[in-house]
C-alpha cells in the first residue's frame, strides 16, 4: 500500500506539471496587461498617463515580466530571441507580424528605431500632434495604415522634424523593397535556461507565493485562505449532513423499494433535485430573510460579528447566517448520494453471498449491517472522492446570492474583474484537490474491502 501510494504521488508531478503550463499560457495569452491593471488599480477610469515609463517599467521587473516567456521558444528565423525585451505588448506583437511578414529583422528594427527617435525628440520639442502619431505609427502592421500614419507624418509642418520623418518613410520602404518571405519558413529553437517567467511563476506557486491580485494589489495566497476557510467550514458540514441522511434513506428505499414510504422518498428527493439552486436560494431570501414575509434569518450582507462576542452569541448568529446556504448545498446532493446508494446497495443485495446469508437465517438487519453496507459503500468512497473537491472549490451561485466570501465568489468577482492571478491560483489548487481526491478514495477502498489489492496496478506504473 505505501509503495502503491508513492507511486501515485510521483504520477501527480507530470500532471501537476501539465496542468500549471497549460495555465501559465493561458493566462500569458490573456486580453490585458497586468503591469498597468496594477499600476491603475481597479478605477477604469484612471488614465493611462497616471503612470510613466519609469514606474512601469520598474513594477514589470518586480513582477519577472521582463523576462523571457518560457525554458525555450520555437519561432521562425527572422523572429529575434531579445523579442522578450520589448515592454509594450502592442509594439511587440507589431514587430513579430513585421518579422514574419518580411523577414529581414535588421531592417525592420531600424525602421523601430527611427520611429521611437523621432517620439522621443517631438516629445522634448512638445510637439505632441506628432507624439500620438508615432505612438500609433508603433503599434500598426498593415502596410495600408502604416503608408496612411507616414503620409499624417509628412503633413506636420516642424522643420526641425521633417528628416526624421524621411528617414522612417526611407527607411520603411527599404523593409518593403527588401523583403525575404522565405526566411519564415524556418524555424529556429532559442534557448533561455530556468531564468524565465514560467519557473519563476511555478517556483513561487511552490513556495506559496501566488503573486498579487490586479484587483486590489492584496496577496493571492491571502485572498485564497480566508475564502477556502469559508467554503471548508460549510463543505465539510454539507457533506456530512448529505451523506448522513442520504445513506440511510438509500439503504431504506433499496430495501423497502416497493414500500409507499419509498416511492415518497425518491418523488421528494428528485423533485428537490431538478429545482434549480438558483431559484431555492432566491426563494428562501424573499420568504424567510429579512423582508416582506418571515424574517427568521439574516439577509446577506450583515455585518460581521465582533471577535470579543461571546461564544453562544457567534455561534446563533453563525446559524442564522449559514443555515440557508447549507440548505441549498445539501437538498441537491440528497438525491444523487441517496440514488447512488440505492443502486450499490440493490446489487449488492443479489449477490450469491447474501443468499447463502439468508439460508443461514441471518435477520434482514443483521445481513445489511455485516455484508451489504460495507461493500454498497464503495461506489460512495469514489463519489466522495470527486465530490470533496469540487465542493471545497465554491459553489458560484450559492456564495454570490448568499454574499458568502467564499471560493465561488472568490472565483467569480475574479472572473468578472479578470483578475487572471487569482483565477488560476484557485484552478492549480482544484487540480491539486482532484488528485487527492482519488487518491484519498483508493486509500479508503483498500482500508475498507481488505479482497482489493493495488500489486497488479504497481506493475503497470
């Protein structure tokens, strides 16, 4: 068993391993860029001139996104390895199109040059008509708009300007005149060793540090453990009450299937099962939160309870603030651990071992209580196993209606801000929950039905 469960946790890493550079890449192709969303905080309406270069450039080292994306790239030849370099992303995606269109990056870069001396000079002259259409002029690929940007150049009437302008309009036809399209055709391998942003990102996720939320400036890794403490109290209470009350009630049914109390039971379970939450939840605010009707809970939002309250105080007012969410996690998950118990505990009972139970005269009670329950119990230890992780990720709706700060919640404001740090911190550590999960449940297998063995699963490994 312990060599079966080291094994298991050394096939976690290349999973693990998968799963955060998928994530990575994901969140590196992401619209937006994080060194302004936290230079500008969460004010959209903050401009973009209330941070310079400098600071800019100052947070982007801070944060390793100066760095080069990956261990290595593939690109096509003309596609320099300094690329990286570039701080603006628009610029730089304009000069990798520029490299892969023409392929001739010396004279492309010249042309970037030329451009950026002559944003520099208008800018210490002030002459910011032609400030703006550099800029412009900077992030443009198509050769239309690029003629149209150069022609607005020629235009402005500043003398002491009007060579720079001919030497970007020289200076571009040469990237035109001069094109190799062949040269994109063949790729080329760069090697940039661990000083990269995918080992700086992964080792600090390893050490605990998940970076800083765009949102707020505020630690991931601090955000993340108030909401899972939430959601972790409320998990594990709905999961005990659902298993507590689902079991029996799916012992009961299997063996009293033909029973009216039965027949009851199932029609109530699945009629609670095909409510949506969102409706329950929407329902028991209107009709038993502080409004209209009852007002036997609180309405989401109440203020939080003072830490010298006493300890019977905290904990009805935890009561009334809990219980309506607990409602709507459990009534749900009623039905499916009740069927599935059903079901396990059905074929269970049909075996050939419980017939010869039977002929020895065992009581009903007796035969469930020593050979039914324990192996019916299996299919549950894997339905626990998937469950204890998805219910410890939040539940978007419950946590949103309820006001909850929890991990759905968390999740969701952090979608609708895209707040990309914390997005993906919190599907690393689902990830990583999953693969307890199972793991967890193979362990209670073998503790529980001593006939499974994992020997022929260690030989495949």
């Amino acid at each position: 068993m312990l060599s079966y469960i080291i094994k298991r946790i050394l096939l976690f890493l290349p999973t693990l391993l998968l799963i955060s550079i998928i994530n990575f890449f994901i969140s590196i192709n992401t619209p937006g860029d994080p060194v302004k969303s936290l230079l500008t905080g969460a004010d959209k309406m903050q401009s973009k001139s209330a941070y310079d270069n400098t600071s800019y450039n100052e947070l982007k080292e801070q944060l390793g996104l100066n760095l080069p994306i990956f261990y290595f790239s593939i690109t096509s030849l003309p596609v320099p390895d300094t690329l990286y370099k570039i701080s603006d992303v628009n610029q730089k995606n304009t000069l990798r199109r520029l490299a892969i269109t023409y392929g001739n990056w010396n004279i492309i870069s010249n042309y970037f040059l030329s451009i950026k001396k002559l944003e520099t000079d208008a800018n210490q002259q002030g002459f910011i008509d032609i400030v703006i259409v550099c800029q412009n002029l900077l992030s443009q690929y198509n050769k239309k708009d690029i003629e149209n940007s150069i022609e607005a150049l020629s235009q402005k009437k500043h003398e002491s300007l009007n060579q720079q302008v001919i030497d970007i309009r020289e200076s571009y036809t040469k990237v035109v005149e001069e094109k190799n399209i062949y040269q994109k055709y063949i790729p080329v391998l760069h090697w940039f060793g661990f000083k990269n942003q995918y080992h700086q990102w992964i080792s600090n996720f390893l050490s605990g540090n998940f970076g800083y939320s765009y949102q707020d400036k505020n630690p991931v890794s601090s955000k993340v453990y108030h909401a899972f403490k939430q959601t972790f109290m409320l998990s594990i209470i709905a999961m005990v009450v659902s298993f507590t009350i689902g079991i029996p009630l799916g012992i009961y049914v299997a063996t009293n299937k033909n029973s009216f109390s039965a027949k009851i039971i199932n029609t109530v379970l699945f009629s609670f099962y095909s409510l949506p939450t969102i409706w329950v939840a929407s329902m028991l605010l209107i009709f038993l939160c502080e409004g209209d009707y009852l007002s036997w809970f609180h309405a989401p939002g109440a203020l939080p309870i003072s830490d010298d309250a006493s300890f019977w105080y905290t904990l009805s007012e935890n009561m009334l603030r809990y219980t309506l969410p607990l409602i709507c996690w459990i009534y749900g998950s009623l039905a499916y651990i009740n069927k599935q118990m059903q079901s396990a505990m059905v074929d269970t009972l049909t075996n050939n071992f419980i017939q010869t139970a039977r002929a020895k005269g065992m009581s009903k009670k007796e035969i469930i209580k020593r050979h039914a329950l324990k192996n019916s119990l299996l299919p549950l230890i894997t339905l626990a196993g998937h469950l204890l992780p998805i219910m410890l990720s939040g539940s978007f709706v419950i946590e949103t209606v309820f006001q909850l700060p929890g991990m759905g919640k968390l999740t969701m404001d952090a979608f609708m801000a895209r707040d990309y740090p914390v997005i993906f911190s919190i599907i690393m550590l689902t990830a990583t929950l999953i693969l307890l999960g199972n793991l967890l449940a193979d362990i209670i297998y073998a503790l529980l039905d001593p006939r499974i063995t994992f020997r022929k699963s260690m030989d495949l490994i």
